[in-house]
C-alpha cells in the first residue's frame, strides 16, 4: 500500500494535545515519571497516572501538602470501595468453606453407605 502525499493539500497531521504546554524534556520526564508508577502501582489505570502527574507537576507544593492531609483527616467517598472488595473476598471465602463442607459430607456418605 503507498502512502499518500499530503503536501500542497492544507491537510497536517493531529498533534497530541499538550494543555500544559510540556516541551520535549517535559514529556520525556513524564514518560519516564509514567513508567516508574506503572512498575510500582500496576493496578493504576494509565489514564489516572497522567492526571495524577500533571496534577503534581503543575499544583504548587503547599496545595499538594493540604490535599494530603485532607486524605488523611476527612472521609473520603471511595472508602466504600474498599468494603466492596472486603465483602466480596469474604463472600468468596465463605462459598469456598461451603464447598469444602460439601465435599466432607460427601466423603462421610460415601464411608457410611450402605454395602450389598
């Protein structure tokens, strides 16, 4: 397949959107920056990493300090979350004893059994 030539048309390829105005040193540290999370924090969506990043890079360092003890001192909304998940382990946990009894149970039948 050839490539088709765009020259003379006005056509120009999209550029990533840069709403911070990061050069290329800036988007080589947040690459990087960006790895180093992902390798700690796999769960981490991409996404939520980028914000977090920008949000770091670009919020003055005594408004960070207050949002981080805020975090510590006020009830987040996400806490439920965190007793979804509980719940749901503790769910799994019990249907696994239940299974486990059931095969017990079924082991002492079988031992019991009637022999013709």
């Amino acid at each position: 397949m050839k490539a088709i030539d765009i020259t003379g048309t006005g056509l120009s390829r999209k550029e990533a959107d840069n709403p911070f105005n990061y050069n290329d040193d800036d988007n080589a540290k947040k690459r990087l920056a960006l790895k180093t999370m992902k390798e700690l924090w796999p769960e981490v969506p991409d996404m939520y990493a980028s914000w977090i990043y920008d949000m770091c890079v670009n919020t003055p360092e005594d408004e960070l300090k207050k949002i981080m003890e805020k975090t510590e001192t006020e009830p987040s909304r996400f806490l439920g979350l965190e007793d979804v998940k509980r719940l749901k382990k503790e769910q799994e946990q019990r249907e696994k004893q239940t299974t486990e009894q059931t095969t017990e149970f079924g082991a002492v039948l079988q031992k019991n059994s009637v022999l013709e």
